[in-house]
C-alpha cells in the first residue's frame, strides 16, 4: 500500500497547478483515495470556482467510484466557513468519507483547527502534519498575510557574476539567458503583484506584463512614485489597471492618470518619500499574497533597508561586467557587523545561469 506521503506529494503536485489562478485562495491540492489506489483529484480553481476538495470530489464520481470510506489527502486544512464557495468540510461529511489527511492547519482565523473540529465531530478520522513543510512553501505567501497582514515580498534582479545589473550607459539587455527570463516570467505570474519604481519606468519604459506563460489575467502593476512623475503616456499604463503610490497630491496629474486607468494612492513618509512599509500593509489589505519586485538599484536598496523584503530571486550569468551599476544602491559599511544576513534557500541552475533564493532572516 503506497504510504501517505506519496498520495500527498501528488497531492503538492497538483496544487502548483492552481498557484497561477487561485489567489487570493491559497493553491491546493486533494486525491481521494480508496484501497490504496487514486479515484479522484482536483485543484482549486479560480475564486468562486470550486475548491481542490469539491473537484475531487466531481472527478471520483464522474469515473464512477464510490468515495463512501475513502481518504481525501489535502494540501491545507478544509474550509468550514461560508466564502465565495459554501464549506468543504459539509461536501466532504456528506460524501461518507472515512478519513481526512491533511498537510497542515489552516491559518486563516476564519478556520484555524475549526475545519478539523467539524470533521472529527462528524466521526471522520483527521491526521494532519503530512509533508506540512512543503505545504507552507507552496503558498508562502498566504501564511504571511494570514500571521502578519501582508504579503510576501520577493524581489528580483539579474546580474553578472560580479553582481552588476547593466553597464552606467544603461545597457543590460540581455545579462541574462532566454531560459532565466522565462523562469522569471513564471515567478511574475505567481505573483498577485508586479512592483516597481518610477526610475525604472523613465529609463526602460517596461510593459511589466506575464508574456512566457499563458494567465487568465495578468498581476496588478505597482508603481513607487514619489512626486508623481511619470509619463501619461508611459507604456506601463496600457492595459490592465495599475496603481501608483506617490508621496505628493497633485490634483491635475492624478485626474490624468486616473483617465488611464490608474489609481493613486498617497502615503507619505516623514521624509517626503513613498512610505514603503504602508505600501506591503495596503497591499495585504487587497489580499495580495505576493508581491514581485523588479526596480532599481535604488528602490531595491530602499525596500531592503526598511524591512519590506521577505527574499531575494537573483539570476546570476556566467559573465564580469567590471565597473558597472549594481544591483543594490546602499551606502558602505563601517563595521560588519551591520551587514543584511541572509540565508540561502536553493540554489538551482536554469539554462547556462544561476537561480539563487535567498531569504533575510
């Protein structure tokens, strides 16, 4: 009989399915399970679509098995709250299953341990803590909001060997292989949020878009603009909508861009900047679960020194671009000491370049 990590690996698989439609819902997985062999699977779909259980759940019984005494094997805890979707505890109670094995407890207040409640109550055996590890990385992004209210901030850059982002004549296209772009482009669709700064917008005049991949619909467009600069007619505005923060009002400026379809948001720090620590707050609030950066050496260095990064997605090629920018603009140090320590998560080759995730700690 395969043992309860296998049918929960598979389980894992499936639910990196959902990772590109799901959010704000976590991305799930589930496999009903009867004398040891798969009956039925599911991912979550899109909001107000069913969730990973329920397709299941259809997808046992449309190949005619009986799921009465199966086990579901489920990425999180089951929902047992009214959302968009009615609970999955009440689906999966009234399918007769005898058991649930699930990889972790739900975080979300709403259902935190009540999901399990309802299932044993109903006389279903419950076990939970199966490839748990593995389920909070999968949606890490959602744990954050759930605990601290905001998302998960992963910012991106690629650079040379000795860690150069483009050439002080602002060449940099392209630094990095077609496989890493395209491995960046999967790390954007993931992501409930595209975030980058005006410097970026002026300079590059990027479209900041998922083109590798196909997606129901493209991240939201965050841009960090202090004196509310940028060009109406920047490409960046074409499209779906984007949300600016600045730290100034500029009535006239704002009713422009609001005609392009964007939303200005003014959240000014103390020293006349974009107070970027509201920024990651405001957009938990919009239940964004993570947030993509791809900005400057600037914007980078500010997100870094105030707090707003959870990790680091740099892509590092085989090449020496000598004096040239950084990926990083932060002051020097004195003293060690106060050097950003950070730990590596993996490390993994994509075409001829480097893919390192490191994380602050």
């Amino acid at each position: 009989m395969m043992h309860a990590d296998v049918f929960m690996a598979h389980a894992l698989r499936l639910a990196e399915h959902g990772l590109f439609k799901s959010a704000p819902n976590p991305a799930i997985g589930c496999v009903i399970v009867k004398e040891g062999l798969i009956i039925g699977e599911g991912f979550t779909q899109p909001p107000g679509d069913n969730h990973a259980e329920i397709q299941a759940l259809h997808d046992a019984r449309e190949k005619g098995h009986d799921v009465r005494g199966a086990t579901a094997y489920v990425t999180l805890e089951p929902c047992s709250h009214f959302g968009r979707t009615p609970p999955c505890v009440d689906a999966l109670i009234l399918a007769g299953l005898a058991k649930v094995v699930a990889a972790m407890e739900d975080p979300n207040p709403q259902v935190a341990g009540k999901g399990f409640e309802r299932l044993r109550a109903a006389g279903i055996i419950v076990e939970s803590g199966v490839l748990a590890e593995q389920a909070r990385e999968l949606n890490i992004g959602f744990f954050s909001r759930m605990h601290y209210g905001k998302p998960w901030v992963r910012l991106k850059v690629a650079a040379s060997l000795d860690g150069k982002t483009a050439l002080y004549n602002g060449q940099s296209q392209w630094i990095t292989s077609a496989e890493a772009r395209d491995d960046g482009h999967l790390w954007r669709a993931r992501a409930g949020v595209i975030l980058t700064g005006i410097g970026t917008v002026k300079e590059d005049d990027p479209q900041l878009t998922v083109r590798a991949i196909p997606v129901a619909h493209q991240p939201l467009r965050v841009i960090i603009d202090s004196k509310l600069g940028i060009d109406p007619k920047a490409r960046i505005l074409s499209g779906d909508p984007v949300l600016i923060f600045a730290a100034v009002e500029n009535a006239e400026k704002q009713a422009l861009l609001q005609e392009r379809g964007a939303e200005v948001i003014v959240v000014p720090n103390a020293q006349g900047k974009v107070d970027l620590p509201q920024v990651i707050l405001a957009l938990g609030k919009r239940q964004i679960n993570e947030v993509h950066v791809e900005a400057g050496a600037k914007l980078n260095a500010s997100l870094i020194r105030e707090g707003c990064v959870d990790e680091l997605l740099i892509y590092l090629a085989p090449s020496i671009l000598g004096d040239a920018r950084g990926m990083f603009d932060l002051p020097g140090l004195e003293n060690l000491q106060d050097k950003f320590s950070l730990k590596f998560h993996q490390v993994k080759q994509i075409g001829e370049d480097l893919r390192i995730l490191a994380r602050f700690n």
